[in-house]
C-alpha cells in the first residue's frame, strides 16, 4: 500500500461522515447524497481503485459549494456520495466483498445522518464548516499526489550517478544532428553577412 492509497482511503473516510452529517438538516439534501453513492456505485463497480484524482477534485468540488454556494448544496452532497461509494471500492480493494463494503458505507454514512438528526450536540455547523475545510484540503492534497511523486520519479530517474556516465553514452545520431546544426548555423551566418 502506498502514501496515494492511504491518503486516497483517509480521504473518502472522511468525506463520507462529513457529508453525510452535512446532510442531515434536509431531505433533499439526504437524497442528493444517497443519489450521488448509488449511481457511483452503479457505475463504477467492483475490483478498481479509484482514481486519486477524481476523488479530490470531487471531494474538494462538493466541500466548495457546499461552503460558498449553499443554494447549490444538493450538487455538493451528490459529488460527497460519490466519494463515499469510492469508499467502498477501496474497501474492496484491501479484502472486504464489494456487496458488502457497499453496506458497511451505507450503514455508517445512515449512522452519521441518524446521530446528526437527534442529538444537535454530534455535528454543530461550525464543526461540519471546519471538517468540510479539511476535507477541501485533503482533496486538493490527494488530487495532486500522484502527479507530484511522478515527477519525482521522472527527477530521480534523470539523474545519472557520476560513476555511470561512461555506461550511458550520448548516441551517435544525436551528436551528429548537433554537429550539423551548429555548421549549418555557421555557415548560414557567414554567408547572410557578406
């Protein structure tokens, strides 16, 4: 497991409870992210990991409407539904069934929603504010991960060590095209200037 599944896994967690207390207050709102979990399930499947970065520009999509444009709430509690289905498949991805992984979330997510609706004290608004923050946060961090360790490894795997520079030659064709270039170059200038 790597440092993108862990957080891919931490991020889809989170969203999933945060969302689902954020939905709470409406029925609407309820079925906006239950709409969200089942056409994502539905159409993603078993047996995949899901892609990181669709995850946090989800993630982080729903946290920003939902924070600056509560009108549109609904449409952020669908894109949070659709994070907590990636729940299940990451799930799925360590060992749990797929069916079942699909319960547990929804269970847990019906657990949040149920907390939030009788007892005010689990989830204030300030405290879904400053969790829909955070998960804005990770899903920005989470979103951009892969592509950050990629150009790690493009660095790494461009930096030759000075003992093997001898093994890595430069091919003939390219010093041949330099060579060229640079007569070619030569040649152009000494004759524009005459």
């Amino acid at each position: 497991m790597t440092l993108i599944f862990h957080a891919l896994w931490m991020l889809c967690a989170l969203s999933a409870a945060t969302f689902a207390a954020a939905s709470a207050p409406r029925r609407r709102w309820m079925m906006a992210l239950a709409a969200g979990f089942l056409t994502f399930t539905v159409f993603a499947g078993p047996g995949r990991i899901p892609d990181p970065e669709v995850a946090g520009l989800f993630a982080s999509s729903g946290a920003v409407v939902y924070l600056f444009r509560p009108r549109h709430a609904w449409l952020a509690l669908g894109l949070g539904g659709a994070v907590a289905a990636m729940l299940s498949q990451v799930l799925g991805v360590v060992g749990v069934p797929f069916p079942a992984a699909i319960v547990i979330v929804a269970l847990v997510m019906a657990g949040v929603v149920w907390l939030a609706k009788t007892r005010p004290a689990f989830s204030p608004e300030p405290l879904r504010e400053e969790a829909l923050l955070i998960v804005c946060t990770l899903g920005l961090i989470v979103a951009v991960l892969p592509s950050v360790f990629d150009g790690w490894q493009a660095a790494a795997n461009l930096n030759v060590p000075v003992d093997d520079i001898a093994t890595h030659s430069i091919p003939v064709w390219a010093l041949s095209v330099i060579a060229a270039s640079t007569l070619l170059g030569a040649a152009y200038t000494l004759w524009s200037r005459r």
